[in-house]
C-alpha cells in the first residue's frame, strides 16, 4: 500500500468515527443530576400515545394504556395478603392457618378466635412459640372479607402496648379499608393496595409496596418499582447522615463492588452513571449494558428513615433481554440503547406521588392538581 493510500485509508476511518460520534446521542448530563434528553423512537412514542395512571403504595406512575402492574410484597404497616374467596373460603384460610401455626411449633398458642372488628371479618392472636411469648411477641391477623375477595392484615402488639390498645388500633385499620378497582386511581390520601385501598392520613407507620411493570408489546423488558419508607429507622439522625447514608448509595455501592472483585468485576458498557434527580428526589443512576446485550438500569434513592416524602430505600429497575422471569435468558434485546434510554427517562419522568404528603413539593404529586389548589403548573 503506498503512503497516500494510507493515509487516505487512515482518513476514512477517521470520517467514520467522527460521523458515527456526531449521530449518537449522548448519554449524559446537560446539567447536574439531569439527563441529556433523548428522542423516543416512533414505535415508543405510539406506545405512550395513549397513557394511564396506576397507584401502588402512596406512589403513581403514568405507562402506557396496555401496561399491567405485577404486584409484589405491601406493608401498611404490616405485611398485606389478598387472595380469591368468599366468607367460606376465609373460614377455611383460618383454619388452616391455625393449623400451621400448631405444626410449626408445639409451643404456639392461640389467644384469640373470634369475629374480627368490622362486618364479615375474623380475627387470630397468637404467639408463635414459647420463646415469643416470654418475649412478648403477640400477632395479630385479620381476616376481612370483601365480596369474592379476602384481606389478610398482620399486625403485633407493639413495644409499651397493651393489647387492647393495639386491638383498637387493628379495628381502625380494618374500618379504612375498602375495595378498589384495578383502574381507581383515589384522589384522597390513603394507601393503594392490591385490589383495595387505605384511607388514612396517618404517616408514622412503617410502609413498603414492591411492583413491576409489564409491557406486552414488549415482552422482554422488566420494569420494577420498590421503596420502604422506614428503612434504617434504628439508626440515629446523626450517624446515619454522617456515615451509613453514602456508604448505602448506589455509586458507593458499584465503586465498592468494583474495589471487592478487581479484576474479575463484570465486563459493562456504561451508557450513562451519575447523580440523577427524579421529581424532588435526589438519587444516582447506573444505565449500563452487559457483555451479552441485556441492559440494565438502575435508580435508587437513599432518603431519611421516617420521612415519608423521601423515604428510606426507593429504587427503580429496568432489564431488557428478559424470559421467563430471567435476565438475560432471551434471544436478543427487543430495544436499541437509544430506546432503552428513552424508554428508561419516559417512565422515570412519570414517577411522583399519587397525592401530595407531608414535606413533597408542588409538581411531585398528581393530585390535588394545579387547577385545584388555586393555579400554577405541574
């Protein structure tokens, strides 16, 4: 090859990274903590050409009008069970419940077994061994039957109750629950549950609500939703600001794995790491690619136990390349990095409260709506 050859080879090379440099979008930052937009495709922007709201927790998210919520574990502020059954059926949960408890340990004792607070309701107290009683660990279940559906509330007496007092506090729980539609989104505070919904002003109580997204057009892309506003609660104000809340982050944590494994860390493709604000909340994100096409996002939040407007632990996870609840198990990603990303900014953006609670500003929350509170905007 002669010299000029060369370098023409050379200069064509040079012309193709330039060009290929200036038509990729860039995944990154225009301003601290806010990304660089990125354009949706058109088969995206038909997808979210018809949207509708769906509530989990204290939370709303707008997805497109085919998206179906997958719902995980919820606490308010203990663990919440629904299953299918009429008043027969919840009878028959309660006795095989009990029985479970009797087999589990010998030493499980049943307290109390009778009609529950409310109208077609049962309610169980129970130690669950021996230890636990000396202990003080006294349960509480409630069984509440709605129509062809069965709530199952656990509770406990807690540190300086009495019993009655936590009996009461079980009877008011049950009377703020009532049946929601899949597509009621309540415009009163409260507390969106599978089928059913809190009506309750109360704040000091633990909550935790874990959801996934599903997107038939798209099957391959699993979206997940999960926050726990008390998390870290027996940690001092004090210590937790100054050594555990960056310790907990999500860049410390990948920095810290990468620090662990060395060499053998994951070969990765970061699309775009860094501080990432969504609404109010100031969380970090790592948008990376795997070795083996399946893209992997990740936005997490480490907020201040007790705080119900930035709570604790709240993380949202997006994977493309998924089959039969495994990543990375099918054939090829369904979405190019540009439409992951689009994708992944889309949802994000419509992430607030489903209404506003105590410490969220204006514009994290859709209801009450501007029009309603005297003007302004979103």
């Amino acid at each position: 090859m002669s010299m000029l050859s060369r370098h023409a080879g050379y200069f064509a090379v040079s012309l193709t990274l330039a060009l290929l440099q200036a038509c990729s979008p860039s995944y990154s930052y225009k301003e601290k903590a806010v990304p660089e937009p990125i354009q949706l495709s058109p088969r995206l922007r038909e997808l979210f050409s018809k949207t509708k709201l769906v509530c989990f927790g204290r939370y709303a998210l707008e997805v497109p009008q085919e998206a179906q919520l997958i719902w995980g574990s919820a606490s308010f502020p203990s663990k919440i069970e629904v299953f299918s059954g009429s008043l027969n059926a919840s009878k028959l949960r309660v006795e095989n419940d009990i029985a479970n408890l009797k087999l589990k340990s010998k030493t499980a004792e049943i307290t109390y077994s009778q009609e529950g607070p409310i109208a077609n309701s049962w309610q169980i107290r129970y130690y669950e061994n021996q230890y636990d009683k000396s202990e003080g660990l006294h349960f509480f279940d409630t069984y509440i039957n709605k129509g062809d559906l069965t709530f199952i509330l656990g509770g406990a007496v807690e540190d300086g109750e009495t019993e009655d007092v936590a009996a009461s506090r079980e009877a008011l729980r049950a009377k703020s629950l009532r049946l929601r539609a899949p597509d009621e989104i309540p415009a009163e505070p409260g507390y969106c549950i599978e089928h059913g919904f809190f009506d309750s002003m109360l704040y000091n109580d633990q909550e935790m609500v874990n959801v996934g997204i599903f997107l038939p057009s798209l099957p391959d892309v699993s979206l997940s939703v999960s926050s726990n506003k008390d998390a870290y609660a027996d940690y001092s104000p004090d210590e937790f600001e100054q050594t555990e809340r960056h310790e907990l982050s999500l860049l410390a944590r990948i920095q810290q794995a990468k620090d662990d494994q060395g060499i053998h860390y994951p070969s990765r493709t970061v699309l775009r790491e860094g501080k990432r604000d969504v609404q109010h909340w100031h969380g970090e994100e790592s948008l990376i690619k795997r070795k083996d096409g399946t893209h992997d996002f990740e936005w997490a939040l480490v907020g201040k136990p007790k705080d119900v407007a930035n709570p604790s632990e709240f993380g949202v996870q997006m994977y493309t390349k998924v089959e039969h609840n495994t990543v990375g198990a099918a054939k090829a990603a369904s979405l190019s990095d540009d439409e992951a990303v689009a994708l992944w900014d889309k949802v994000l953006s419509g992430l607030k409260f489903r209404v506003k609670v105590p410490g969220a500003p204006q514009g994290s929350y859709y209801f009450p709506k501007p029009s309603q509170q005297g003007g302004g905007t979103k």
